[in-house]
C-alpha cells in the first residue's frame, strides 16, 4: 500500500468529520442523475471507497457492489459493513482482470492518485463491453483556490493533489476506449458563502451547461459494446 493509503488510514474517522455532508450529498444527486438507467442490473466496482459515503448510497442501485481503496482497512471496513465484497486496490493499478465490471464509479479519487489520466484508463480497462463509468473530481480551474486554502491553513486534508480539467478527464476516457456520454458538474461557487446552499442547487439543475465553471465535474462514459455478427 502506498503512501496515500496510509494517510487515509491514519485520517480514520475524523475524514468523515472534516467531510461537508452538502457537499457529499450534491455529489451523491450528481451521480445518481448520471447513474445509467440500468443500474439495478449492473454489477459496480467502486474505487476509492473511502469510508463508504458513496458505498452506502451505491448499494441498493446497483445488483452487487464491490468495493475498492488503496487503504485495505477503510475497504475492508465499508466491505463488512454494509456486507459487500472489497478489495485493497490502487486506483492506477486496479489489479482485476480486464471486462470485470459492466459498472464502474469513482468520486473524489482520482485527484488523490499520482496519475489520474491513468487511474481513468485503469477504470476504462475493467469495464466489460457495454459497460458504463461515472466519475467526479475536482476541476483544475479551482485549484488556485486548494493552493490558496493550504497556505491559509483552512483546508484539513493532505496528500497527493493531481486536479485536471473536465475536457482532459473526458480526452483520457476517449483515448481508452470510451464514448463520452455526458460531462455535467456541481458547485459553482464554494458552498462555504452565507447563503450559498439555497442557491447552488438550483444552478446545479444546470450544470451540463456551467460544469466547466463548477468547483466539480462529473462524467459518464460507455465502453462500446461488442458488435453482433
């Protein structure tokens, strides 16, 4: 395990205390609306797992879920709570075969890896034909603001930050392999601004059309599926 799995280890629970709950549940309304129609049929590897907020909402939509993280305690902590298979697993180097999954979901994740263009490779490799992908990470565009954030002490997390833009999250998708079906996003401002939350969720109703502008994009993407002969 590498360097990030244990920082997110020794995190422990405190990262679900240094968390925003809006912040994991606009994410969570994202994902759903991008979420394919026939999810409930899917079999889902969620990488990055981390303390499972995403896991537990996961769950019920999908046919089965399997679990992964760089840290084997937080995957195998989620994996046993809420009674699902887990695996300690980098994000840019997965380790299952290729085509295991007909659904694969990562939120927040691959910023924290040293290559997120290969993490969305890895996750497009292990995607059967006909599979889907949703991913959300940070947009680049804001990372002045992390910077920013760290230097004034007001950001608690630390670790590896690799932020891309959403074009080239959706040009490392095309290159492995997938079709881009939808680039959406959420935040269009910090929520921490006296009165944000009553007025971000109404322009994240918006956001295939602002995400290049939003704190967060999201990103679904299919795998061709195999043609009939």
């Amino acid at each position: 395990m590498g360097e990030g799995g244990y920082y997110f280890e020794r995190l422990g629970e405190d990262f679900d205390r240094l968390m925003s709950d809006y912040d994991v549940e606009r994410r969570i309304a994202l994902i759903r609306r991008l979420l394919p129609a026939d999810a409930i049929r899917r079999r889902c590897l969620e990488v990055g797992s981390g303390t499972g907020r995403i896991s537990r909402e996961l769950k019920p939509l999908v046919a089965e879920l399997v679990v992964s993280d760089v840290s084997a305690q937080l995957a195998r902590t989620v994996g046993e709570k809420l009674g699902v298979s887990w695996r300690q697993a980098d994000a840019c180097r997965l380790g299952f075969p290729d085509a295991s999954f007909d659904l694969v979901v990562s939120s927040e994740c691959i910023e924290h890896t040293p290559d997120p263009r290969l993490a969305l490779r890895e996750m497009a490799r292990v995607l059967l034909p006909g599979g889907a992908l949703v991913v959300t990470s940070p947009n680049k565009l804001w990372f002045p603001v992390l910077q920013l954030s760290l230097l004034l002490g007001i950001r608690k997390f630390e670790g590896p930050e690799s932020w891309l833009f959403p074009w080239q999250a959706a040009a490392a998708l095309r290159v492995s392999g997938l079709r881009v079906l939808r680039v959406s996003g959420c935040h269009l401002f910090p929520w921490q601004i006296p009165g944000a939350k009553r007025v971000l969720p109404v322009l994240d109703r918006i956001g295939d059309r602002l995400y290049p502008l939003m704190i967060n994009f999201a990103i679904a993407a299919v795998r061709a599926a195999v043609a009939r002969s």
